[in-house]
C-alpha cells in the first residue's frame, strides 16, 4: 500500500502546486524512487481517461472514503499497469469494482473507435515519438554478480536468452519473454520495451541497475582503471557513479557531488544496494569546490552531466517543459560552459567526459567548442567510439568525434556524450580501453555476431532466486 499512498501524496502535492514531480517524489522518502515516478508519470498521463472511467464506474460515488488521487493510481495500476499487486484493503476494494471499471473502458475504446489503450490518450498525452520502441535496458551490476548468472537466473526464470545482438535491428525485433546481450556494452543485457523489473530480485539486491543504455556511455567511455580517484561532478541519482564504481572493481576513489540533500541520501542508499564502497558524497554545488583541495590532488578522471533541458528524454510528463525558451537555452549553456570549464582546472585531471541528456546543440557542440577554444591546446576531443552510428552534429572541425544517441537511431533516450583529453605529457592514451572493448565485441569473443559470449570465470557470489 505504501507505494499507492506513495503516488497519491505526489499527485496531491502537484495539484497544490508544492513543486515538480521529481522534486516531490525524492522528497516523498518512499525508498524506490524510480518505480514511484514511473507509477505517478503514468497515472498523470492516463488522467484525462481515468477521470471519465472513474465517472462512468460511479466509484467515487460508491466509495465516498475513497480520495480521487488514491483512486486515480489504483485504478490504473489496476487496468493499465501491473495489475494491482500490493494494496491491501484498497487492492481489495479496487477489484470488487473491476468489472464496471473494465466495462466502462471497453465502452470507451467502441466510442472512441479504437483498439489499444494508448490509443486513448489525445496527442499531447501520448508518449513520445520513440517512446515506445525503446527497449528495457539491464545493467549488470559487477561489484556483486557477473553477465553469465544474471543470464542463467532468467533464463530460469522462463526468459529465452538469444545470445549477442548482431545489429540495432535485433533489438528492435525482441518481444515476449526473449532478451538479448548488447552489441556495444559488455554488460548490458536487454529485454523488450516496458518489461519490468522493479519487483525483482535481482533489482532489489542491487544485482542488476534498470539503466538507459545512453546513460551507460558516460561511465564506459571514461574508462578509470582500478585504483584511480574520479570525480562525478553532478552525481545523484547515482547510477553513473555506481557504474563507475564497477568499472574501478571498487578499488580507488570516487567523490560524487550534488547539491540536494535528499537527493544524495536516496543516492547513498543506492549505492549501498548496489556494493559500492570508497566513495564519498558531499551536499555542495560542483561550481564551489576548490580544484586546489589536496584531497583532489589524484583525480585523474571526471564525468560531468550537468543539469540540462532534459529534451532528448522519451518519457515526458505533464507539466515538465518539453520545449526551453530560448532564453532558457541560453542560461543552461551558460552554465554548462562554466561548469565544464571548472571542470578542466583539476590539475591531475587527464580524461573528462561531458554527457547531457539534450538534444539542443546549444547544450552539446557549441558548449564544447567554446570551452575548447577557452583552453587552447590543453585539451582535445577524444574519437571514441568510432564505430558508434550518431556523431555530433557539423558545428564545428572535429565535432564527429562526439556521440549522439536517440530512439530512432540507437533504440535509447537522446543523448550526448563528448570525451576530453589532456595533450602532452601525462595524457592518457587515447581511447584505449573503450576501443579495446570495442574491438572485442565486434569480433565476438571469439563467437560468431549473435552468439552467446565465452563462459567468463563464475564470481563466488552467485545469484540466488
């Protein structure tokens, strides 16, 4: 039930206008936050459809104790989503009415003319364009398991493994209980669109992170060897960071800023799920942080994904700004600039990644060519990932080495991913351990394209259902 008062708190709180639907969510303390806005999204999405089955159920009226915003959640979740599997005595009260509710639904498609529930929703509500296409994505979590277990674990649970994807297009063709391995990331696992896994144990024990594959480029392309210190510089939620911490095998440094007090303690908690340890986090805005500080003296590594528009994200809800002014445009670049060039003064700094969740350019290249230019030749843009499909747009020589991602091109949110490199001595190579693991997906591991990938030596911590 906690979940349902969860979302009907949110849903009441943006009716009064107390703040946005991520502010009120984090602030909620309900301990699974992504599950929670995925509920109060939807249900906000769906409202127009579940205020006219409310109506024509006459369920307010048969249950006067019942409060809209209450009924709204449950009655989706009921007829649009999982099924109503928690709810105690509204769970019970919800289905006594299901067969009016699922009447009055069926009654509303004839009227409407149409087949499908989505079909419902007027323009505006519908998803957005790709929304639907993108696939579930599942990060394996190797600070506590590794690819072959989580792989057995749903294959036990009744899923079809299919092996490697050998192109975007096998992505797009899965459906039912069938899952691929990525054909870029090495520990991506993939499922079709909307399954969900917030329920599972695998999630639940941090064993596995729901993560967009976009949102996974940052943490891979800068590539920290064990035993380095790195800075995530606008951290929470956390998924990059515990992303990173995989990648150092948990042995160095990480120190991850944020400046929103309840942001950072949902992220602290993930990242104990998750088995994440030599971090420390810190309730302070990037910008004030004193690149001079000895405790930085070692960071030789930097990802940096600063507030954005949020535009290229395919899952929009009412009331999020889908469209900036220009004049909005202009202050998040502004930001983004100085952002990014704090982030260069780190004096051990060898390797940074810039990523946004934006399709503007005025957030991207043209942040990154100014600040390029502001440097001189300190710095320079890494060619990562060459084989990756979206390069940056033409804004100026040297911008194709920069990524883009979108639903319709890479099946993932809109994203943008720069990789940034000190010149001369004490540079890091470049793009070494991307490419590499690049190099080795393509060739299979010694498998053909589509093929499930070598055995990989079993951790001792295996994974239990």
């Amino acid at each position: 039930m906690a979940l349902y008062s969860a979302a009907a708190a949110v849903l009441e709180g943006l009716e009064r206008g107390d703040g946005g639907i991520k502010t009120l969510v984090y602030n909620s303390r309900f301990p699974h936050v992504r599950q929670l806005y995925a509920l109060v999204a939807e249900t906000l999405r769906y409202s127009p459809v579940l205020e006219k089955l409310l109506a024509g159920a006459a369920l307010l009226q048969a249950e006067k104790k019942l409060p809209l915003q209450l009924a709204k959640v449950l009655v989706y979740d009921l007829l649009f989503g999982k099924g109503l599997k928690c709810g105690g005595r509204w769970k019970a009260l919800a289905r006594r009415h299901r067969a009016r509710l699922e009447a009055e639904l069926a009654r509303l498609k004839v009227q409407q003319k149409v087949s499908r529930n989505e079909d419902l929703l007027a323009p505006a509500q519908a998803a957005s364009p790709g929304a639907s296409q993108v696939p579930r994505y599942v990060r394996v979590n190797t600070l506590k398991t590794c690819v072959d277990d989580v792989i057995d674990f749903f294959k036990r649970q009744g899923y079809s493994y299919l092996g490697r994807a050998a192109s975007v297009e096998k992505l797009r063709a899965l459906s039912g209980k069938k899952f691929l391995l990525d054909l870029h990331l090495p520990e991506l696992l993939v499922f079709p669109p909307q399954t969900d896994f917030h329920d599972n144990v695998l999630y639940t024990s941090g064993h596995i992170i729901l993560q967009d594959k976009a949102s996974c480029l940052p943490a891979f392309l800068l590539s920290p060897v064990a035993g380095s210190h790195v800075i995530d510089a606008c951290a929470a939620p956390g998924n990059k960071t515990s992303h990173l911490a995989a990648l150092l095998k948990n042995k160095g440094q990480i120190f991850a800023f944020d400046v929103d007090t309840k942001r950072l303690a949902t992220m602290n908690t993930m990242l104990m799920r998750a088995g994440v340890t030599g971090f420390q986090l810190a309730q302070q805005d990037f910008l004030t942080v004193d690149p001079g500080d000895p405790k930085y003296s070692k960071v030789t590594h930097l990802l940096l994904d600063p507030s954005c528009s949020g535009s290229g994200m395919v899952t929009r809800v009412p009331g999020e700004e889908a469209a900036p002014s220009p004049e909005r445009l202009q202050a998040l670049a502004g930001f983004q600039r100085r952002v990014l060039s704090h982030a260069l003064s780190f004096p051990a700094l060898r390797r940074l990644v810039y990523s946004t969740c934006s399709l503007h350019r005025e957030e991207n290249e043209d942040v990154v060519h100014a600040v390029l230019q502001e440097q001189g030749s300190a710095f320079r843009l890494v060619n990562a990932f060459p084989s990756w499909p979206c390069r940056g747009l033409a804004a100026f020589p040297g911008a194709e080495c920069c990524l883009r991602a979108s639903p319709a091109d890479t099946l993932t949110h809109g994203f943008f991913v720069a990789v940034l490199e000190r010149c001369g001595e004490g540079a890091a190579a470049p793009s070494i351990l991307p490419v590499a693991a690049e190099e080795n997906l393509q060739q299979g591991e010694g498998t053909e394209p589509g093929a499930a990938p070598k055995k990989r030596k079993r951790k001792k911590q295996q994974v239990k259902e």
